[in-house]
C-alpha cells in the first residue's frame, strides 16, 4: 500500500522529524498538533482556552489537507500538562464536532513542546 504525505501550510510545519499526515488507503495518521501559529510557528498564546482552539484549528487544517473533515475522526489522543483542563477540551470539542463523536484518550503529561499545555493527534478514516 502506497504512503502519502500530507501536507500544509495552514498548520504549522514538522517542528522534528515527521509529517503533518500520512495517508495509507483510506486511513490519514495525524500527526500531534500543538497551538503554534502557522505563520509564525510561535504559541498562540499562554491562554489555556486559546491553546486548545489553535489546536483544532491546526488538526481542522490537517484534516481539509487530506481530503476530509473532523467527521471522518475516528479516534484522538490528547496530551494535557494538566487534566484539570479536560473541560474545556470537551467544551471546544462539542463546538467543533458533531456527534457521533470519535473515540478519545485523554493522558496527563508532565510537559509538551516548547512549553504548551494541549497537544492532539488523531487518527482519520475516509469513507468513501
């Protein structure tokens, strides 16, 4: 099966060694986002709130990069520095997704690239 990469520039470039998203079939790997600006590859803000948004907003742009939507997310890992911020990540969750919902992880860390407080990766399948 043929690997492609994703890529664009309305998500923030590969801060390592990786791809925004790899695509094998009709199944994308993306890659984890963290809030930078892609303009700037600088964090959005120290807002925990506004982290969260960037965050989907970079995954958002994956995603349409790749030829699908936060509708064909089935499956997320989210890494928080503190899960005390889990609410706010199910409250921008339900303003960006529609149900049914994908499946999700939630896994507390002890610290994230260059300083954030979210990170998000995802798995997406395209239905055809």
């Amino acid at each position: 099966m043929t690997r492609n990469i994703i890529s664009t520039d309305k998500a923030p470039g590969a801060i390592g060694a990786y791809s925004q998203a790899v695509r094998c079939g009709d199944t994308v790997y993306l890659s984890g986002q963290i809030p930078l600006l892609p303009e700037t590859m600088e964090k959005v803000s120290n807002d925990v709130r506004a982290q969260i948004e960037q965050v989907f907003t970079n995954l958002a742009a994956v995603c349409e990069a790749a030829g699908g939507s936060f509708a064909d997310v089935a499956k997320l890992n989210v890494y928080l520095t503190d899960l005390a911020d889990f609410p706010l990540v199910n409250e921008v969750m339900a303003e960006r997704f529609e149900e049914p919902y994908p499946a999700r992880a939630a896994i507390g860390v002890s610290q994230l690239p260059k300083g954030v407080v979210v990170e998000v990766e995802g798995i997406m399948h395209l239905c055809a």
